[in-house]
C-alpha cells in the first residue's frame, strides 16, 4: 500500500513539473507582449503575436533552463526607439533571464522594483535612456550579475555600500547621472575591472582605496579626489588674526594718487621713447618673439593631410614654385614659432625646394616640400583670401603655434606679405583618413578592422579635446578662438600602422576665407546646422563635426556626395540623418560598413560608438557632449574592444557577455 502511495504522488509531481515548465515558457510569452504593449512603439517590434512561442522573435533568445524546458533567457532590444513606462509584473516573470539589454531607447520612470526577483541575471544594461529615481534594492540581491550599465540617465541617490553585495560584478557604468554625496569608504568590488562614474557632478570626497587603481578617466566631471585624482584638500586654513585698522588721512590718500599718476605718466613717456628709438628692421623679430612667448608653452606641430579625391592624382610633381618669387623683394622672412630647426632655412630655401601638391581646399591649396639634400620634409600651406592684419594673422598663429600634443602636427612658422600668406608645418607621410575609407577600394576597409577605426578616432578626438582645453574654461556652446573648425576625415592623418592618427589643418578656417560655409563642397556634410560662418565654429559645432567623422567610421560612407558622383553639393547623404533613420526603421546592425559588420566579438563596442556618434550630431547643441566626454568613452570602447580581442586571442573557446 505504502509503495503504491508513493508512486502515486511521483507521478503527479511529475505532471506538475512539467505543467509548471509549460506555464513558465506561457508565463515569458505573456510578460513580453505586457511588456510590448506598455511601451510607445513596441507594437513596430516584429514580432509574430500569433506564435504560441517568443523564440523566433527578433530580439529573444530562448535555451533549456534548469527543468530542462526551453524559457526565454535574452531580451535585447537596443535603439528601438521604445518609450514609456516598464509596468511591474513584466521583466520581473521573465525569471529564466541572463541577459537583458534595453539600452539606448527613451524609457522613463523607476527601473522596476521586481528586477531583483531575475535570479540568473548576469548582463544588466539599461544605459542611455531616460530612468530617475534610485538604484532599487532588488538589484543589490542578483548574486550572479556581472555587467551593470545604467549611464545616461536621470538616477539619483548614493554610490552605497550596497554594491559590495555583489561579489561578481566586473562591469559597472554609472556615468552622466545625477548621483551625490561620497563614495562609501568601505565600498569594495573584489571582481570589478571596469567602473565608471564620470559626470556625476554632485560626488565628492576621496575615492575609496579599493578603486585607487582605476585610470582618472573614471572620475571625470565630479567633486572627487585622491588615488588617479589630485590629492583632497586638507580644508580651509584657520583664518589669520584679525589687525588693528587704521584709517588713512585725507591728504595721504591725496598724496598717492598723485604719486601713482605721476609714476603712470614717467612709464608711457619712457615707452613712447623707446618705440620711436627702434629701427623697423626689428618688426619680423619682435613678430617671431611674441609668436614664442605667446601662451606660454612651446610651439606645436600641425600635419597636413591629403585632400584630393582621386589617389592617382593625389601627389602631383609641381612645374611651378609653391611660392612666388615676388614675396622676396618685400624684404619679408620666415618667422619661425619656437627654436630654429635644427637645419636652418629660409624662404629662398623654400624656393628652390622642389613641390608636390598634396590637395586644394576652401582655404588654400597644400604643398609638400623636399629641401636641398632631401631632408627635412615640410607641409606649406598656402593660404588665400586672408583678410586679417598682419598683426591679427601673428596672433592668432602664436595661438596655434603654441599648441603641442602627439595628436596635432607641428606648426614651425609661417610668412606674411601683402601677397602671400603661408604656414609651414612638418610633414607626415601618411594618407589620410579619407582616402583609407574610400579611395582604397573594399581591400582596403577590410584590413582596417572596427578596433583600428576605433583606435583612430581616439586619437583624433584626444587632439580635437586638447585644442577645446587649451581655449580656457569658457562655454563649449560660446565662440573660441581656439576651435579646431574644420574636422573631416580629410584633416585626420592616419599613421601607417594604422592604430593612430594626427588633427590637421586646425584654427586654418580661422585665419583664411570669406567665412561663408561652402554648400557645394565635401566639407559641407560636416559642418553643424547651426553653423553659418566657417571663420566662428564654436566647439559644440566641433563636436558635431567629429560625430559625422565617427559614424564616417563605422558606416564607411562619405558625408555630403552624391551617390554616383565624385564631389559634394545639394542632395548628398546627410550621414546623421542617415543614420538614424536606418536606426530607426530597420536593425541597427544594417548600419555599419560591411568590412566591419560580422565583428561579433565588438559588437557591443561597435553599438557603444555609434550612440556617440549620434549624441555628438545632436541637432541642439546644448545636448552635445564635451569633447573630453568624448575622449573618455571612446577610450573606454578601445580599451574594451583590446581587452575582447587578447581575450580571444588566447581563449578562443570562451566569450565574454558584455
């Protein structure tokens, strides 16, 4: 009888079981389509509805759980566009999830309170959208997680102690949200090799001792100090004793003024005297001395790089001197920004130095030249319809000459007469970003992978963010006098290994041109909406500019010319615009050049880049980020996409889920 018992209750455990699996699948079905149904735009998902299982929809992934039933265990719907409110109820059924990915959509709200009840959760990515409200508790309870992104965002509350509570957790992303107050002293994640909490301007206070290790690009934007930071204050000083004052006469105070205009008038009367005592042959060497002092630092480094279209024709033998032999009977010389070279020359020198133009612009046309003897190589840009004073033009020269960073060439001097107006940098002999992507042919793209792109744009935006540091702490939405105003992919010098570049022809808009932005022309693409002369870009319109560059990057098309035809004008391929419509009607993936498109490995890197992309080519320029916002993430991207790749290279059986 006992036995019979038995077999008995195994049996309707058993069809309980297996009622139970049945539901679960039944249970994930219906959380997603509660969940497709309480988001604005969910209903264009492609989702069949009148499938009995989610499996095959896009989006869903679905593997044996521990039962042995298929349950649904990946949700990853990025860039679709989905807004609204995530109801309860919903993420939180799906309890067979391990991954789950709603990043850069416009979802508002609180994330919601049953996350915690995902058990088996390890990738948690809710970045870029439009969440407020704290990190709720339930998240602190997933012992599994490891891949945590709530950037960009609205969330608020402390960085707690909480997070220990998950011990393997290796990925946390917090930046560009409204978190306050200290890092918990005690906070201590024992797996973490990622964090970053940048641009939470309301932190403060010493990072905990445990994330002194992290690089300084993990704290950017906020109050906090010490380990990668400068060290934290040790407070005020005591406030010094208070003295006895005493009050000046009427007739002392009479007798300083007095004194003090009388000093005044012996000053300008002795200035006056030396500048009339001075002969006018001086002028090009107190021109060369203000240019070296300028700043304060030493003189930079400026590449110029090709610009032509047809790389048959880029580098064409001059039969004519780069400079007209007219300059030299101005009695006018070459200025040099900083110490002489260490081979001197002169502009004569220059004359006789045979010429290759490297490419024709709207400012000028670029020759390289090779001096007597072979060596040195120099970049001279000849500019044309300048129309500054001599004395604005040296200014504005010393500006840039003062500039020196290992992503912009340097500028060694330059030359000014009525007729001519030349800068002469060293030269770089290496093509151009331009041509790599688009004159090479598809051999070409396909050697340069999506961490070599990625490697080139950090390089240019580290020269671009220099330049933008450089021009002091004034509004990135104000004009500055050091701008870059021209990035295109023609302007980034690409080095033969193909792992960096160089940020030409910087402050040269500035200095050349009518101002009126050319709409007929490659540049045109590049230049922000709200751009209307090319001689005052600021740098939120910098930022713009390099956005297109970045989706240039990833796309492998050519901003602003026309399908079929060889230069620009009205009806080219507004690249932005582009962009986000494929983004918004299709699957992001259909966006990225072929040569990069199956790169799985990056993927998540790949998708990372291209949302900066977008950011940067926002329409509003208050809604840009800062080119040292830009400069972080994309390190971050390069740093995760090298990481993957020597994580490949030696374990090629295992993946990484973030």
């Amino acid at each position: 009888m006992a036995r019979r018992v038995v077999a008995v209750t195994l049996v309707v455990l058993a069809a309980l079981l297996a009622a139970a699996a049945a539901q679960d699948l039944a249970g994930d079905r219906a959380a997603l389509l509660a969940l497709r149904a309480a988001l604005d735009r969910g209903r264009l998902l492609p989702w069949d509805i009148t499938a009995a299982t989610p499996c095959q929809w896009r989006g869903v992934t679905c593997a044996p759980s521990n039962t042995g039933e298929q349950r649904v265990v990946k949700l990853q719907l990025p860039g679709k566009q989905l807004s609204g409110t995530i109801p309860a109820g919903t993420l939180g059924n799906l309890t067979a999830l391990t991954k789950l990915s709603l990043r850069h959509n416009g979802i508002t709200g609180e994330i919601p309170a049953d996350v915690g009840d995902l058990g088996e959760l390890r990738v948690l990515s809710l970045r870029n959208n439009r969440l407020t409200g704290g990190v709720p508790d339930g998240v602190f309870s997933l012992a599994t997680l490891r891949h945590l992104d709530l950037a960009l965002n609205g969330l608020a509350g402390g960085v707690s102690q909480e997070f220990n509570r998950l011990k393997q957790l290796d990925t946390l992303f917090l930046e560009r949200n409204f978190f306050s107050g200290e890092l918990s002293p005690g906070l201590y994640l024992p797996s973490i090799l990622r964090l970053n909490v940048s641009f939470n301007a309301e932190l403060t206070g010493p990072v905990p001792p445990s994330l002194a290790w992290l690089p300084a690009s993990s704290f950017l934007g906020t109050g906090l100090c010490n380990g990668p930071l400068t060290a934290c204050s040790s407070g005020a000083p005591p406030p010094a004793p208070e003295k006895t004052k005493k009050k000046l006469s009427r007739w002392a105070i009479v007798g300083i003024i007095v004194a003090a205009a009388f000093v005044l008038l012996l000053i300008m009367g002795l200035v006056a005297f030396l500048r009339r005592r001075r002969s006018p042959a001086e002028a090009p060497a107190r021109s060369a001395a203000a240019a070296n002092l300028h700043g304060g630092t030493s003189p930079i480094t400026v590449t110029v790089a090709r610009t032509d279209r047809d790389a048959t024709a880029a580098v064409k033998q001059s039969h004519a001197p780069p400079l007209a032999p007219a300059m030299v009977s101005e009695g006018k010389k070459l200025v040099f920004l900083g110490s002489a070279p260490e081979r001197p020359y002169d502009l004569e020198t220059l004359l006789r130095a045979s010429a290759e133009v490297l490419g024709k612009g709207t400012v000028g046309t670029t020759y390289r030249a090779t001096l007597d003897g072979g060596e040195p190589v120099l970049a001279i840009k000849r500019l044309r319809e300048v129309r500054l004073s001599e004395r604005e033009f040296q200014d504005k020269v010393a500006e840039l000459g003062a500039l020196h960073h290992d992503n912009l060439p340097r500028l060694r001097a330059f030359f000014y007469s009525k007729e001519e107006k030349l800068l002469v940098y060293d030269f770089v002999g290496a093509g151009s970003l331009s041509s790599l992507l688009h004159d090479a042919g598809a051999d070409g793209r396909a050697r340069l992978d999506f961490t070599a792109r990625a490697r080139i744009a950090l390089a240019a935006a580290r020269g671009v963010a220099f330049i933008h540091r450089a021009g002091g702490a004034s509004s990135s939405s104000s004009s500055s006098s050091l701008t870059h105003g021209s990035i295109k992919s023609s302007n980034i010098v690409v080095t033969a290994a193909r792992d960096g570049a160089f940020v030409s022809d910087y402050g040269v808009a500035g200095l050349a041109g009518s101002g009126e932005v050319p709409r007929r022309d490659a540049a045109a693409g590049y230049h922000a909406p709200e751009v209307t002369d090319a001689r005052a870009v600021t740098r939120s319109a910098d930022v713009y500019s390099f956005g297109v560059v970045v989706l240039e990057l990833l796309t492998g098309r050519a901003p602003g010319i026309p399908a079929g035809a060889g230069g620009g004008g009205e009806g080219g391929v507004d690249l932005p615009r582009w962009v986000r419509s494929v983004v918004q009607e299709e699957w992001t993936s259909e966006v990225f050049d072929a040569a990069i498109a199956n790169e799985e490995r990056v993927e998540e890197e790949m998708l990372r880049l291209l949302q900066l992309g977008m950011d940067c080519t926002e329409k509003h320029p208050d809604r840009r980020p800062s080119m040292d916002e830009v400069e972080a993430r994309i390190e971050r991207i390069v740093e995760d996409a090298c990481r993957k790749a020597d994580f490949s290279s030696t374990d090629g059986s295992r993946s990484v889920s973030a």
